[in-house]
C-alpha cells in the first residue's frame, strides 16, 4: 500500500536504462543487434536493454516450440512425393478443436481405400496448437511447425491450409527439430534391425 512494489519496479527499469549506455560506450550501439547481442538479451541476467524490435529483431525459438501443423514426406527415387500419412484419421480423431481434415484416396479400379490422402485439410485459425496430432500419430507422419508468421487478409484462402501447403520434406523437420529427428531415426533403425532379425530366424 506504500508503493514500494512501483518504486522497486521502477528501479529495475532505470538500472537497465543507464546500464544500456554504459554497454553502448564500453562494446558499440551495433552490439545489440548482432545475433549474440539477440541472444543475450534472452537471458535471464541481461544487462541492458532486453527488447526486441520485431519483425525487424527476431528472437530464435526453441526447438520444442510448436506452432502448427505440418506433414513430412520424403522424395521418392524420381523425385515424387512419398507421404508418410496414411489418412488413417487419428489425428482428426484426437484434435481438440476439430480442426482436420481428411479424404482417402480410393483405388480407381477397385474403388479399395488406398493409403494415402486425396486431400487434408486444417483449418489454423480454429487450431490450438496442441500437438496431439503429432503426438499420437502411428507412422511420425505430421510434425508442429516452428513458422509463426502467417499473419494475412483473406481467411479463406490463406488459413485453411490444404495438402500442397502442409506438405514439407523431411530434411525441413530434421533441420528445425535436430534433436527429435536423431531420436526418431535411431528407434526406427532399431526397429527394422529387429524385424530383420527375426525374419532371419524365422
């Protein structure tokens, strides 16, 4: 009730503004917007100014950061597309809001499901970004982005999201997620050195 609380707060604003010119006289203005100058100003014990001028300033994200959605698929030997997704429909299922998608596609023959979509629909405005469908997904088929920008006029035609705009290859999710991918292709290499030994035995 005495104020304190704002004096204090107050304090820490003006420490870092004086301390700001103290780092601009000892290192030079353009220190801050360097990439480590960026960085730095991520840390906890910053000195100095701690804002980003964004969008021209941008802070890297983690690499658990998820923001929407995306199918990986990987490039055939004639450079085709080869989805992972087999439009089994978990995803849909287990996707809070309701914001997916999916038309097998039939064999035209037969008119059998084939597994593959013929189309996959998400809707970014209604997604939480959750990841539920990434997580539960059998087959490692859709990821979450790290692309956040997707700011536009038109709802209709830039947020709904079909198959050719959610697809990206999976050289893309091993450069935004390192770490996962590594893991990932370890279990799946496992699991086929497995399989293999116990064709072999059988």
């Amino acid at each position: 009730m005495t104020g304190w609380g704002i004096l204090k707060s107050l304090w820490v604003t003006f420490k870092h503004l004086v301390v700001t010119y103290i780092e601009d006289l000892r290192y030079g203005k353009r220190r801050y917007f360097t990439p480590e100058g960026v960085e730095a100003r991520r840390s906890s014990d910053v000195r100095g100014i701690f804002t980003v001028q964004y969008p021209e300033e941008k802070l890297p994200v983690p690499e658990a950061f998820r923001y929407l959605p995306f199918l990986i698929y990987e490039e055939g030997p004639d450079g085709e597309k080869q989805m992972r997704c087999t439009s089994c429909g978990i995803c849909a299922k287990v996707c809070p809001p309701q914001c997916i998608w999916i038309v097998r596609k039939n064999d035209p023959q037969t008119g059998r499901p084939i597994p593959t979509p013929a189309a996959f629909y998400i809707d970014v405005d209604i997604c939480m970004n959750c990841g539920f469908c990434a997580e539960f997904c059998p087959f490692d088929a859709i990821k979450m982005d790290h692309d956040y920008e997707i700011a536009s006029y038109d709802r209709l035609s830039e947020h709904i999201y079909d198959l050719e705009k959610l697809a990206k290859p999976v050289t893309y999710y091993a450069s935004i997620r390192p770490t996962d991918y590594a893991l990932e292709e370890a279990a799946r290499a496992q699991k086929g050195s497995a399989k293999k030994a116990e064709t072999t035995a059988g």
